[in-house]
C-alpha cells in the first residue's frame, strides 16, 4: 500500500492518496476544489486515480471530489445516508457509487469498509482500509470529522452555522453513540483524521497528523467521556464560532462544484483602478500590514496569512467579483487560490503596491484606517475575538462580535455610534474595521495593540 498525505495549511485539512503498488490504481479521500494537487501527487507516485471517496457533506471548503473523478474517470463514492435530506445531487449519475454502512469498495488489493458514523452531520462515514497484500485485518481508519488527533468533531455546526435549529443536542447524542462504535475496533488502529489544529471543526485539534485508535482512548477526552449528559454538555461548550461561509459550504457541495483551474487574471495599471472602483468590484487587501495603512476606497483588508481562509470566509461576500491589492503575483495568485477552496473564486484582476502608490500619487481616493491608543468616554468598544475569549476577560462595557460572525452582531449595532474595534492584539480587528466601513459604518477605528495593550496599559 502506497499513503500520501495532502495537507492544505490555508484549513488545517487532510486529504489521503491511497494506492495498491501491484495495481497502480489509488483512491483519493476528501480531495478540495483544486484538483492539480492530486492529480500530481498521483502521477509523482506512478499511480492512476481509479476512485475518489468523502467522508461527508463538508462546511469548511469546497469539495473536488466530483470534478476530480470526472477529470480522471474514476468512480467516485459517496454517502447514502442520513435521509433524504443529506444526499448529493448527483449521487445518480453513471460513475457514482452511493455507500451505505458496511457497503465495501477495492482499488487493487487495497480494500476500504464504509462505517456510518453520524453526529458531525447525519451521513458522516468513516473508512476502515485494510491491504490486502499484508493481511486481512484492517490497519487504519480515514475518520474524517468524526475523530481527530485530541478532539471529536463538533456537532453544532448544522444549527449554529445552516440554521437548522434544535439539531445541537440530537447531533451530540448522535455522536457519542457513533463514538461508541470504535469500541469494537482494536487499539492498533491507525487515524488518519480530516483535520489538524487549526482547524474551527473542532475545539483543541491536535497538531500531530496521524495517530492510533489504541492512544486516542488514552487521551482524548471524547473517547474517556462514557456519561452521555456529561459528553453531550462538554462537546456543545466552548465551541468556536462557525465562519460565516460555512453554511453556504454544505449547499454548494451537495451538487459539486467545478474545479479550480487556476487561470491566469491580469494586473491592472492605474489607468484602470478607477473604472474597476467606480464598477462595483470589491477590493480585498491581502497585502503585509499593520492596520493603519492607506487602502483602495471600500476594500476588505484581509492579510494573507495562517487564518486568511477564516477571515475571508467570514467577511467576503460569496458570487462577487474580487480585485486584489497584494504584495506581489505570487501572493496574488495564492490567495485566489485559497479564496477559491472557501468558494469565492471570482477573482478578476490583482493590483500591484506600486500601482497602488501611483494611483494614489495621481490624487486617486483613498481610505485611510483610523487607529487610537485609548478608548474614549463615547466610544463603543467592539471585541471581535472568539466566545473562549471574550469571556476569560475584556474590556468594561464591550460589545462582543465575534469575526467569524461579525455580519450577524452588526445588524444590531448603532451606525452613527464610535466604534472601537479590538482583538487580542489587532489583526482581526483590522480585518473587522474594513468591513464595518464596507457594511456603511463611518466612525471605526482599531485599537491599537489590542486587548493585550489594553491590559498592559491597565
């Protein structure tokens, strides 16, 4: 058996190749929206994509599993479970396979056994995978979001991120019954999980790749828990927040989208900034800053970084044309790439610092972010960072509104009101200012330095 580990950094994700030497044929397990990157790894490793399997319905990226299997005439395979509700689209087209508990695929000698494991979302399966060139005994398990490295999947997101009220405390118990399951399966057992640290599918994700059934019961708490009311309290407490995109996630990848290609889009001169601007088209900031810097006139300031999939999954409106001012192409073209995985593809054209400073050299308009050391008597303190956060201590007389979420809490908020926007120390709160300023609030300023300034100047 052949195993490669894809990682995608932008969503703490794990995809697996999968592969029979004798055979050259590989199953790939929950591949992203840009395909090349298995389609390489295939070809590296000699070996010919004959199936492409997921785990379940996902919220945190745009799935590749149906354009990779239409792109490599592999079969692909999927859940039938969970109800009506939870099938994909095109679970009846010709080279899909629907899987239902116990259902059994091979790619060459390598076999793979379809558990139903639902609680994350209720047609989660996980995969036991035996080599058939070694044994009979299955040595490892692709649990995609039903186990990882330290931690379970969370059962909230159908409520707190689709909407589906009152699914919470049913999924918890779900889960913990799915749990149970691994019960009958031996300590040997290696986890390969959908996930690493990082990741919001989960509290406190472990940063290991890859671990044992056997040392996950020793240490992770979701597999120790055996009272179902104590389990089903703490795996629904001290949940992060849900990124704003994460519901569109599940709609969109019940059909299956297209995949990235990657095309080449053009850098814009000076010229042409001003009728882009006067278009509509909504300019992201990717570039290096400290969130005081001059920007483009109504851009989403989004540094490109370790968290830039959250953040701009939280603050990037789905279906809009994007401009980019980045620091270079190849950020420009990395960060379409990731935007495109949390489903905001629509990337147009990228600005380079040196267009930007010409235009604004020219007399070309401008914002100019407002950044203060001290909060005001008048101001509203506004505390964008996480629940976990927020209440281990924050400022007198805050408001709280989580990034992730910021869209929902700012409907409630005083638009005439002087905002002050703080984190822990002012990265997402200048990604939050941008687009309080986008969403028509006028007086916004950062922090600066954050909470942790604030409790330093106490």
């Amino acid at each position: 058996m052949i195993l490669r580990h894809i990682y995608e950094r932008s969503i703490a994700q794990s995809a697996y190749l999968v592969g029979c030497a004798q055979t050259g044929e590989a199953v790939v397990i929950d591949p992203h929206v840009d395909i090349e990157r298995y389609i390489e790894a295939a070809r590296a490793e000699g070996l010919r994509i004959a199936a492409v399997a997921e785990t379940h319905i996902h919220a945190d990226y745009v799935s590749g599993a149906r354009a990779l299997a239409e792109a490599t005439g592999a079969t692909l395979y999927v859940s039938g479970e969970g109800g009506p509700e939870w099938q994909y689209t095109f679970a009846g087209e010709p080279h899909v396979r629907v899987l239902h508990d116990g259902d059994v695929f091979e790619i060459g000698r390598i076999r793979l056994q379809a558990v139903h494991t639902p609680g994350h979302t209720p047609e989660h399966l996980i995969y036991l995978v035996t080599d058939g060139a070694a044994g009979d005994h299955p040595l490892g398990a692709f649990t995609g979001d039903l186990l990882f490295v330290g931690d379970i999947g969370r059962p909230d997101l159908l409520e707190r991120a689709a909407g589906l009220k009152g699914t919470m405390e049913a999924g918890a118990r779900t889960l913990f019954a799915s749990l149970r399951r691994l019960d009958a399966l031996p300590d040997h057992l290696v986890i390969w999980p959908g996930h690493g640290s990082g990741s919001a599918c989960g509290k406190s994700l472990g940063g290991v790749p890859v671990s044992s059934l056997g040392y996950e019961r020793l240490t992770n708490w979701g597999l120790r828990e055996r009272d179902e009311a104590a389990f089903v309290e703490a795996v629904l407490s001290g949940q992060p927040e849900p990124p704003m995109y994460f519901g569109e996630m599940k709609r969109v990848n019940k059909y299956g989208e297209p995949a990235w290609t990657g095309a080449a889009f053009p850098e814009l001169d000076d010229r042409h900034v001003g009728a882009a601007l006067d278009a509509g088209e909504l300019v992201v900031d990717v570039r290096t800053t400290t969130g005081s810097e001059p920007t483009l006139p109504g851009a989403l300031v989004v540094p490109f970084g370790a968290n830039f999939a959250t953040w701009a999954g939280s603050v990037v409106p789905a279906a809009t044309k994007l401009l980019l001012l980045a620091d270079d192409a190849a950020r420009a073209r990395e960060a379409a790439r990731v935007l495109a995985i949390v489903g905001r593809r629509d990337v147009a054209g990228w600005i380079a610092p040196a267009t930007f400073h010409a235009w604004q050299r020219s007399g070309g308009r401008v914002d100019e972010p407002a950044v203060v050391d001290t909060i005001e008597p008048g101001d509203l303190p506004l505390d964008v960072r996480s629940g976990t956060e927020w209440d281990a201590g924050h400022i007198e007389n805050a408001r709280h509104a989580p990034l992730a979420r910021l869209s929902e809490y700012a409907a409630d908020l005083d638009r005439d009101a002087s905002i002050v926007v703080y984190c822990q120390s002012g990265a997402r709160a200048t990604v939050a200012a941008s687009a309080l300023r986008r969403m028509g609030f006028r007086r916004v300023a950062t922090l600066r330095g954050g909470y942790e300034a604030f409790e330093r100047a106490a």
